[in-house]
C-alpha cells in the first residue's frame, strides 16, 4: 500500500527563528525517496537542538529518544527497548531486545509505519561511551534498507543522530568512520544572532542586549533560566542574581564546568582553565597562550586543538597576513566565568557577588565588553553592511595588522573586508572597508577617521587596491557633530553606532 506523502511541515508558532534549519530538516523529512536517509544534528549544550529536533518529532508522530549521561549499557538498552515499545502501541518491557542492533532496527520498523518515518536519537555522545559498536550497527542498516526500497513504497526509515559533543558528533563523517558518506544532513546549529538574541530576549534597551550578549551569546537555551529579574529592570541586578549567584543554573561557574565536560577528551580540567584563562586575556596565537602559562608552545598544540574541535574556542587568520593566526574565545559564558568568577570566587560563593561585580567593572569594560563589541562590529559587516556599501555583499571578514615603517609601529584593524570574490592573504587584493570599533564611552571624532585614512593609505603603497575602500567608525557612544557632517558630505564614511548595529 503507498503512503500518501505529506504536506510541507509548517514550523510551530513556538520555535522561534530556525526557519532556514526547519526548512532543511522539514526537506529532509518529506523526501519520498523509499531508500533509508540519515541526518546529523550537532551544536553546542543550550543552543535548542532538543527543543527543535522535539517539536520535529511531535509534528510527525516521530520516535524521539535520548540518551542519558549516568546510563550504562544495559539501562539503556531497556529504556530505548521500552521507549520502542511505546511507541508500537505495547507496554513498556513487553520488549526483551538484549542487543542495540535488535534495538536500532525495531525502531526503523515501527517508524516506517508512519507516513513520516522518523527516529531521533538524541545525545548520541552519551551511548558510544559505553556503546562504541553503534555508529557500525547503523551503517549496517543503513545498507540494507537501501537495497530492500523499492519504488511507490512511500519514504523510508528518517535517523537524525544529534549531540553537543562537538568532536565526537563531527568525527562520526570523517575518515573511515563507518557513517562516511552516508549522511544527507550535517545540520550544525548555531546561537542566535546578536538581533535575532534580543528580540528573543525582548530587551528593550540596545545597551542592555549588547552587554546580556557579552555575557551569554545568542544560546537560546538560557533564556527559560536567566529571564528574571529581566535584564531591562537592570543589568547589574540581573547579573549578579544570574552568572554570579552559587544557587542559579546559570552560575557562570557551574556553566563552565558543564560545557568543558561535554568532551570525553578534556581530562586535565586545569589545564585547560589556565589555556582559556589566557586566551579571554588577550594571548591570540600558541606562542602567546604558552608563554602566559611558561610552556613552550608545542606542550599546548594538543590542548588547543581540542578546544577548536569542541567549539570552545576559534582559531581565524589575519585577513592579508599568511600564518598569523588569532585565537579567541567561542564562548562569551566561558570568557565572563575566566575574568570576572573564577578569580574572585570564594567571595562570589560567601555572598559579596555586587562587590565583586563593581570591582570587575573596569575588567568587565576593557577585556569583556570591548573585545565583544570589535565582534559584533565584523558581523554587522558579515550580515548587514551590504544595504550600504557601494559594493554591496562583501568578500571575507576578520582583522589584521598594518606595519607603518615610519612611524616604527603596527596599526591594529577592528574590521577589514575584502572585496566580494577575493581570498584571504590574496597580494593586492581590492579591501571593501576599513574599520575601528571602539566600546570606550567616549564618542568618536575625525582622529579616528585620520587613523583609518592612514592605514588606507599605508595598504596602498604595500599594493592593496583601496581605491573603493569604505572607511567605517563603530561606536557604542555615538560621534562628534563635525565627524557627522563629513559623513553626510562623504560617500566613503560609513557611522555605526548603537542603534545603527541593531537596526534602528
């Protein structure tokens, strides 16, 4: 009998934003291909993989289960046979499954019943520990569900594997693996964008979500834990009853130590504090972060090459300058918990976390909020600036640096885009725009034009085509009037400010 097939999966009202990925898995889903087809969901703890991946399950009557962390072997077997079970229409334990591979393809049957055949095994990371077999049983039936399809018999078997064991997830499509090849699906979900945050947050104050973002990012997941007091009452209350309080979820403290045990990998926890420690201090390259810790700089290639696995921390090259790559932090709950919890957190957890919070103001400032504001600077240029240059979409982001002979100096560049179709370290590649993103509460004047003039100036004689170069000022707090009026006289200057960066 042929299964009618479905109608496009409208999203639910309640899954905010995620209609790009929706749509992806919604396709993923509705293929009446007859042939089996796996996808891989992965993404960082917190970033709403479950939450999605749940409401894709409910809106096909879809088999979702999870793994747990504590569960051994055995327990898990039962709990995945019972779940099965369930699903069938049976009781729990009527199944008596002794192995995964019975498991597995119970759960591909009593989908297939279903006009959307789908499975969703969530946290998968949690049962290759003590299941490692799992990743071959399912190429297997991968294989023999490819061959047994056979044309107007309706949409085969949907797995989604999904985990925020970034390393684990990403290694099961590489090399050998036996899932090489196999996958139509490789779905890494991101946090929200810096607008998309606020609105979700529904924050009134740009400020206010510019410093909410600092602290935790766009992970929509901790929004259900953070959101009282709400952030526009007050950021400093806020704060300290969220990130610096012992008794939340959210004590940055806990957080950390939650996010770097997602990865079987990361043993030597001190370590790897002291490496990120480093980095949210300002160390950017392996020589650096070595040299704050008195190791020379091979003793930490391991563990970095971890943490850029896990999705810890990114490692991206200076835009014209070939092996000078810049290592920060990928996550803002990390960076705050290094600088500002760790190292006063006897105090934090006996009570004094507003006097702590005061103290770290100038901390908060200069290596939290400052850094924070240079990124969202690069991607409002990555995202938005296209509706104002004169080039409109423009080629790669980052930062660099220019050497000035003459002046026996290096001029440090916030934001740099290269033209649309250029490369990276490309010689005399065209540069779509200059930028200085600046979070001090100062506002900004024509000495900071006069600084990006300069460097543009400088990348010309080195043989960079600048001749349609924009030159753009990000600022938290605004610009001089005479500053302003040059721009309005002026099609190479571009102004950003606050409310500019949110869309205002």
């Amino acid at each position: 009998m042929t299964k009618s097939l479905p109608a496009k999966l409208a999203k639910p009202d309640d899954v905010v934003d995620r209609d790009r990925e929706w749509g992806l898995l919604a396709e993923f889903l509705t293929d009446p291909d007859p042939a089996m087809r796996l996808g891989i969901v992965s993404g960082r703890r917190r970033h709403g993989k479950s939450y999605l991946l749940q409401a894709l399950s409910e809106q096909v009557g879809g088999l979702y289960v999870t793994a747990v962390r504590e569960e051994g072997r055995l327990p898990a077997i039962q709990r995945f046979s019972d779940a099965v079970a369930t699903h069938a229409g049976l009781r729990p334990g009527s199944l008596r499954l002794t192995g995964w591979r019975d498991v597995l393809s119970n759960a591909l049957d009593v989908t297939a019943r279903s006009a959307h055949p789908l499975l969703v095994i969530d946290e998968l990371p949690y049962l290759l520990q003590h299941s490692p077999e799992i990743p071959g049983l399912l190429q297997q039936l991968y294989d023999e569900r490819q061959r047994g399809a056979w044309p107007g018999a309706g949409p085969g078997p949907r797995l989604i594997l999904c985990g925020s064991a970034m390393s684990v997830m990403h290694e099961l499509l590489s090399g050998t693996k036996p899932l090489r090849g196999r996958a139509v699906v490789d779905l890494r979900l991101g946090a929200f964008d810096y607008r998309d945050s606020r609105t979700f947050w529904q924050i009134a104050d740009p400020l206010t979500a510019l410093k909410v973002h600092a602290v935790l990012g766009g992970a929509p997941g901790y929004r259900p834990v953070a959101a009282r007091p709400h952030p526009d009452d007050g950021f400093d209350t806020w704060l300290t009853r969220t990130l610096l309080d012992p008794g939340r979820a959210v004590y940055s403290r806990t957080e950390t130590e939650y996010l770097l045990r997602e990865d079987p990998r990361i043993t030597q926890h001190t370590l790897y504090y002291d490496i990120l420690t480093a980095i949210a201090n300002g160390a950017t390259t392996p020589s650096k972060i070595g040299a704050a810790l008195e190791r020379p700089r091979n003793a930490v290639a391991h563990p970095l090459g971890v943490l850029e696995s896990t999705g810890y921390i990114r490692r991206e090259q200076d835009i014209l300058r070939s092996k000078h790559p810049v290592i920060t932090l990928a996550d803002p709950v990390i960076r705050f918990n290094q600088l500002v919890t760790l190292p006063q957190a006897a105090a934090v957890e006996q009570g004094f976390a507003e006097q702590v919070w005061q103290q770290a103001a100038p901390t908060f400032n200069s290596k939290i909020l400052g850094p924070h504001f240079e990124d969202l600077a690069r991607d409002f240029t990555r995202r938005y600036a296209h509706t104002l240059l004169p080039g409109g979409l423009p080629g790669p982001v980052g930062t660099t640096e220019v050497a000035d002979q003459a002046a026996r100096t290096k001029h440090e560049v916030d934001v740099i885009a290269l033209a649309a179709g250029e490369r990276p370290q490309a010689p005399r590649a065209r540069i779509a725009l200059l930028g200085e993103a600046k979070a001090t509460a100062a506002r900004r004047g024509t000495g900071d034009l006069e600084r990006l003039e300069r460097i543009r100036a400088l990348l010309a004689d080195q043989g960079y085509d600048t001749t349609a170069s924009t030159l753009a000022l990000y600022s938290l707090h605004g610009f001089y009037p005479d500053l302003v009026d040059l721009a309005d006289r002026r099609d190479d200057l571009l102004l950003v400010d606050l409310p500019a960066l949110y869309g205002s």
